[in-house]
C-alpha cells in the first residue's frame, strides 16, 4: 500500500496537472515524472473534467462484456449451488440435466467466483444448512436419563511429554525414540456418566473400554449418584461401543433394573451431553496445562470434579451449578 504522497497516486496526479496548468508543456512535466506523455494527458484531460474525481483509479474492466453469461443464467447457477452445496462440475450437470442448460465447468466456476460463493463455506458460513434441525430434550427428573460414553486421550509419559518440554526438545526427541522402539507412552480412557436432568457427572479414568471395565464403572457411578439422592435410574443412554454390546454390561443393568437405550450409528449428536462434557473435560482438565506426569494430570480429577459438580456455574442451568438440581444440601456429600 502506498503512501498518499507517493508521486503517481491520485495527489501526485494533481500536482503534475497542476504544473501544466502553469503553463510547462505535458512533454516536459511527463519526462520528469517518467511517464509517458498519453498518460499524463489522459490525466489532465479528466482533470480539467472531472477535477480531482478523475484522478482517481478506475476499473480496467470493459462498459460492456456481449459475449458474458446472462444474468438470469447467472442467478440460476447461484440458487443451485447454494440449494445443492455442489460444485461446478456438478452443477453444469445438473442445469443441462434439469434446465437444459449448457453452461461450462469454467464458466460456472468464474460465476460462483464473482458472485463470492466459489467455497463451500461462503454459501452457509455457520454450516447450519448441512445439519439436521437441532431437537434438544432434557428429562423431568434426576435418574431419568444417565449419559455415559469414553474418551480416549493419550498418557503422559513420566517427566512430561512435549506440552511441557516443547516439541523438539531433548525430552521429546527422547520421547519419540521409546516409540520407535515399541515403548509407547499409550492411553488412558475416561468413562463418564452424567445426569441428564442436573448434569451431575462421574469421571474415571480407567486403563481400558472393555466390557468388565464398563460394568465396573457403572456400579460406581450408580453408588456415586445414590450418594447425591438420585436413588432410582430408570434409563441408561450409550453408543454402540463393544464395551456397551458386552453381555457383562448389560447384566450390570439387570442389577439396577435399569433400561438401556443406544444412540442411532454415527449420530454422537444424541448423546450430546455427555460429549460436551468431555469437551469441557478436555479444555479445563486434560489440557488445561502442561503436566509433569500422567498421575499429577489424575490426581487433579477430583478437585475439577468436585469444581463442575458443586461450583462451576452451568449455561444450561441458568448459571448454577448441576448439584443444585438435586435434593442434596451438603455440597461435600
């Protein structure tokens, strides 16, 4: 960007036209300038015309294009591509197919380009064209609904990984090698169970998904919810993980009379909860900073447990925190 005393842009314009209104010759003033004699005439000409607007830069694109795509074509092409989010190869075959319109690829693609909608994202910014309508539910009652899923996220090897050293490090290069050789650092995996009604949730972070594991960790979370009065558990709600299909999990439920309810295949939208959660499980705990040591991040668990369960204040709960939706009164129950 140049500045605005810089000798060709529209203020060094006018001082050359200036100079030929005093009366030296277009020849000379052009020669000092190092311009060409037309162009500094074309100048005094919109100057005497225009004034100071002619000095302006102006558009090098012609008054008329005969041989340019009709506007109507035009406006077609656009309500097709943002009603089919495809793109210009698609679309010529779509308006020779259903409008009997034969339009080129390139010609389509320089038309979305003009009309600022080449990208995918410059027709639905936010996406919400491509997602189904958003159907939030939210159960009457504690226990009436139980949200469970497992993140799996990656174990810190002791001494910190690259987080805390930096990538490239001696720690991290050191690190890399145990890989190589086959001793990798592995992962832990978080099961969850939160409450649908308060967003009362119960975290573990366990060595496996398995089967056993599961049911392990859902007759704690039952013994956990009973202790904040939630007695009864009528519904349980996962995805279709094997640890969930296993014969041992549902025997766990048996126990608990309690209903399971599985989520449609490739659809984590519908138990929604308990992945926002582990979003916030991930911003405010896994990687809210740098570790020294897979047991320092678990043995912060609890206290960001007990921060989101009886102090944490919750969107979705008018700012208050999910125990306040139980009949507990003892926040250290």
């Amino acid at each position: 960007m140049s500045h605005p005393n810089a000798p060709l842009t529209p203020e060094g314009r006018r001082r050359l036209c200036e100079r030929v209104d005093a009366g030296r010759a277009i020849c000379h003033v052009a020669a000092e300038a190092g311009i060409a004699r037309q162009t500094l005439g074309k100048w005094h000409s919109r100057w005497r015309e225009e004034g100071e607007a002619g000095l302006l830069d102006r558009s090098s694109r012609p008054d008329w294009s005969p041989r340019q795509t009709p506007v109507e074509v035009e406006d077609l092409i656009e309500q097709v591509r943002r009603e089919r989010k495809v793109g210009p190869v698609q679309l010529a075959g779509i308006l020779a197919d259903e409008h009997h319109l034969h339009v080129p690829s390139s010609t389509i693609s320089r038309v979305l380009e003009r009309r600022g909608i080449s990208r995918l994202r410059d027709v639905d910014v936010s996406g919400e064209d491509l997602r189904e309508p958003i159907h939030r539910y939210e159960w009457a009652h504690p226990g009436d609904l139980i949200h469970i899923d497992v993140k799996k996220i990656g174990r810190i090897p002791d001494g910190g990984g690259w987080r805390i050293h930096g990538r490239g490090s001696a720690q991290h290069h050191a690190n890399e090698s145990a890989k190589n050789a086959g001793a990798r650092a592995g992962y832990v995996y978080l099961h969850t169970a939160i409450d649908d009604h308060s967003r009362l949730a119960y975290t573990e972070e366990l060595l496996d998904e398995k089967g056993a594991t599961a049911a392990g960790f859902w007759a704690r979370a039952v013994k956990f919810f009973r202790r904040h009065h939630i007695r009864r558990i009528h519904r349980v709600l996962t995805d279709n993980g094997a640890c969930y299909r296993s014969f041992v999990f549902a025997a766990a439920l048996a126990t608990t009379t309690t209903r399971h309810k599985r989520t449609r295949p490739y659809r984590p939208q519908t138990n929604g909860k308990v992945e926002r959660y582990h979003r916030t499980l991930a911003r405010e705990w896994a990687y809210s900073r740098a570790w020294a040591s897979n047991q320092h991040r678990g043995d912060a668990l609890t206290a960001f447990l007990d921060r989101y369960n009886y102090r944490r204040p919750h969107t979705a709960l008018g700012g208050q925190p999910p125990i306040t939706r139980t009949t507990v009164t003892n926040l250290a129950a």
